[in-house]
C-alpha cells in the first residue's frame, strides 16, 4: 500500500495568512494526488485534484502544486471559513489512501 | 446538481451484515463516465477508502476489508449498495458515499454514522 504522510497535524494561523500544508507519498504517484477540505459534522470537499487543478466552484486562493512523491497545498489568504482539515489522497493505485490530516486553527 | 444520499440502520449488532444504500439523484449511476465510491471515517479519524464500483459490474475493494465486502448497483432506482459482512465494533464509522471522476471523488453524501454494538 502506498502510505501518504501529511504535515504537520495541526497548525495555527490567522485571517491573511499565507498557508503551506505538505504530502508525502510513500512512492511515487506521478500527479494522482487530491486535496479535500472537511469541516465539523460534514462529509469532505474536493478541493484540488490531479495535483494542481482546482475544482469548479473552489476559491482561487487555493492552489496545488507537486508531482512524484512531495506536494503542497497553499492557502495564499487564510479566510475564517477554511479553518478546517485538509486530507490528501493518492488513486496512483489501489488501495486507495488518505494521508492522516492537517487541522488548521485559528490563532 | 448530483446529490448523493446515504441511507441505512444506525445500529448493527456485533457479527450481523452492515447493508447501506446510497441514491443518486441529478444524474444517472449508467453513466460509463463515472464510478461509485464508498469511505469510511472511524470516530476522529481520518478517511479510509472501502469500495468502487464500476458501472461494468467490476468492483475493487480496499484489502483489509475484501473478504467481508459486496456492492452492487440498481439501475432502475439509481441506487448503489454496500455490505459489510460479520462486523465488530471497529466497523463503527461515518460511512460516505461519493460519485468519482477520472479519479477524483467530486460529490459526497452527507454521511451516515453507524454503530456496531449488542
């Protein structure tokens, strides 16, 4: 299986912040890498996938970028409503993993 | 607009068969474009992928849970299914349904959160 790494686990910002969040895979993925955005009691949000390109409907402070093993995940200008987790997923192969999540709080 | 809805029972005893069905409403499950997911999500934990399933009948699931897995589809109500087989309570989970795209699951259910216990 391949193991999707995520850091860190939690993080504090405030409104403005510029926001870097990472994935590692556990191998390479080339750019079948997704970013997914949950909030409290709610099911995930695409927010990114093929590594870099933004889901219809997503803000445009959110961009992707990576490809092989690293990504990223920026946030250009926190805003109260992205306070979140942010899980990244691999479907380079089956099984299909998740890394453990990134919380961002506000500080 | 595709709207996806999870339904089934909230509490299922310990080695019973965990049956959940998800309807699929603003478009159609015949769809060759799109495959059929299910994910589950263990009590303040992170997301664990289960099944897809392919229109063409085809279906792969997550290793750890295969031998205990079935889905299937009903294309006349434009549902899909799952069925966990001899759960414990390590089944107990939010459990999603969600439409996938050229790899990428764009719309999700809500979730329905279930219980396994006597």
């Amino acid at each position: 299986d391949i193991q999707m790494t995520q850091s860190p686990s939690s993080l504090s910002a405030s409104v403005g912040d510029r926001v870097t969040l990472t994935c590692r895979a556990s191998q390479s993925i080339t750019n079948y890498l997704n970013w997914f955005q949950q909030k409290a009691g709610k099911g995930p949000n695409l927010l990114i996938y093929g590594a870099s390109r933004l889901q219809i409907g997503v803000p445009s402070r959110f961009s992707g970028s990576g490809s092989g093993t690293d990504f990223t995940l920026t946030i250009s200008s926190l805003q109260p409503e992205d306070f979140a987790i942010y899980y990244c997923q691999q479907t380079y192969s089956f099984p299909l993993t998740f890394g453990q999540g990134t919380k961002v709080e506000i500080k | 607009q595709v709207q996806l809805q999870e339904s089934g029972p909230g509490l299922v005893k310990p080695s019973q068969t965990l049956s959940l069905t998800c309807n699929v409403s603003g478009g159609s499950i015949t769809s060759g474009a799109y495959h059929w997911t299910w994910i589950r999500q263990h009590p303040g934990k992170g997301l664990e992928w289960i099944a897809n399933i392919y229109y063409s009948g085809s279906t792969y699931s997550n290793p750890s849970l295969r031998s205990r897995v079935t889905t299937s589809l009903d294309t006349s109500k434009n549902q899909f299914s799952l069925k966990l087989s001899s759960v414990t309570a390590a089944d107990t989970a939010v459990y999603y349904c969600a439409r996938t795209f050229n790899n990428y699951a764009d719309y999700w259910g809500q979730g329905t959160p279930v219980t396994v216990s006597s």
